[in-house]
C-alpha cells in the first residue's frame, strides 16, 4: 500500500478534443501494465501536480479508478515546449513482487574543493540513472558526493556510488557522472562562442547592406570605326 493516492476516470475524450479537458483543469493519461489492457483516463491536474511533485516516477501511488486500487509509478509524462506544463502521463500498473525498471535522478552533495579553491569547474555529465528494483525499493534519488573531488581531471564514475544490494544500476559503470575541468575550459569555450556570435553578427551585416551600384562610364561613347570603302 502507498502512502500517495490518486483518483482517476475512465476518458472517453481523445485526440485534439482532450484541449477542452486541459482547459476544464484535466489532464488526459493512460494506465497500463501486464496484467490490465492500456486504458484512457484522466485525472484532476491540480492533484496530479500535487502527486507527482510528492512522488516522482519512483515511488508508488494508488491509483483509484472504477472502485479499484492499484499501486501505480508515473511515468512518460510530456510537457508544453513553451510553458513547460505537463500535457499527458502514463501510469504503469506494477507487481510489487516483480522488478521494474526506473530512472532515478542524481543529486549533488557537498562542495568540491577543486572548486572552491578556483583551480576547475565542476561538469555534470547525467542527471538520473536507470536502475532495476523491486517497486517498493526504488530510491527517491541516488546521492553523488563531490567533497572528494580535489584535483583537475579527477571523477565521480557510476561505478563509484553506492546504492545498496537491492538496487541494481544498469547503466554502463564506466561513465562518469562528475568530473573536474580546468578553469580555462570554461574560458576557451566562452570565446569561442563569442567569436562566433561575432562572425554570425559581421555576416548577417553584411547580407543586409545594400548593394552598391557600378558606375556608369564617364565621357562621350566612342564613335563606331568607319567602314573602309569598298572597291569597284
């Protein structure tokens, strides 16, 4: 049982007139999984914000629909590319005793004291990891301490992180999540995107100028050469 609920109804709406539900405070959604058929439904948008904010696309929610309740993750949710306000999400039915596969953001602890003491910046490589667990051991999140970072070059690896016996990390071990980069990188690439943003200027500058007018030659026009008699 989840501590998170929500309430869903069956969504007899689809295509471009799911707009009117978006504008009556509904989000349009599905819900499927192995043992139910993917179904329509939409869920009251405020609550969704509320849930998702609370949850994620980890942690399980009892989803209500039709007197039923089933423990559900959040996921496939897409966005509006101006207003960043989600259109749409899917909501996947889970076994809690079979494993499911997640994406579980990273957060940053600590300070690096590479950084601190100005000697490289810190480049974040990713952002969430995809792990395999069972529904009720999915992490909120996977910690990544920097405070061991004190040298240019030096790395966080996935293989580094610790996430415990339940939790498997199926992304490549080898990648690296943080590193330290030398100051001048950040340097090198600020003015090459200057420059550029210069020649980008310069040349738009110069497809706008109007263009020039060759003169007209100065002066009488020559006389054409006579035509030499012809003989009889």
């Amino acid at each position: 049982m989840a501590d998170i609920s929500l309430t869903a109804s069956f969504r007899k709406v689809f295509g471009r007139k799911v707009k009117r539900l978006r504008r009556e405070g509904i989000l349009p959604a599905n819900v499927y999984g192995k043992k139910i058929k993917s179904q329509s439904i939409s869920v009251p948008f405020k609550e969704f914000l509320k849930v998702f904010n609370q949850a994620g696309e980890t942690k399980l929610v009892d989803l209500h629909l039709d007197g039923k309740k089933m423990p559900v993750l959040i996921n496939n949710v897409t966005y509006h590319p101006l207003t960043d306000s989600p259109l749409h999400a899917d909501f996947h039915q889970v076994d809690l005793k079979e494993k499911v596969i997640a994406h579980v953001p990273l957060a940053i602890l600590g300070e690096a004291p590479a950084v601190k003491g100005k000697l490289g910046v810190l480049l974040t490589n990713l952002d969430e990891l995809e792990v395999e667990a069972l529904p009720s051991d999915l992490p909120e999140k996977i910690d990544v301490d920097v405070s061991t970072l004190k040298e240019v070059d030096q790395s966080i690896k996935i293989k580094d992180l610790k996430v415990g016996a339940k939790v498997i990390i199926l992304s490549d071990p080898e990648l690296e999540i943080i590193k330290i980069a030398p100051l001048v990188s950040k340097e090198a690439e600020k003015m090459v995107e200057e420059q550029a943003a210069q020649a980008a200027v310069a040349e738009a500058e110069k497809a706008a100028a109007p263009q020039q007018e060759q003169p007209a030659p100065s002066g009488p026009p020559k006389p054409e050469p006579a035509e030499a008699p012809s003989e009889t």
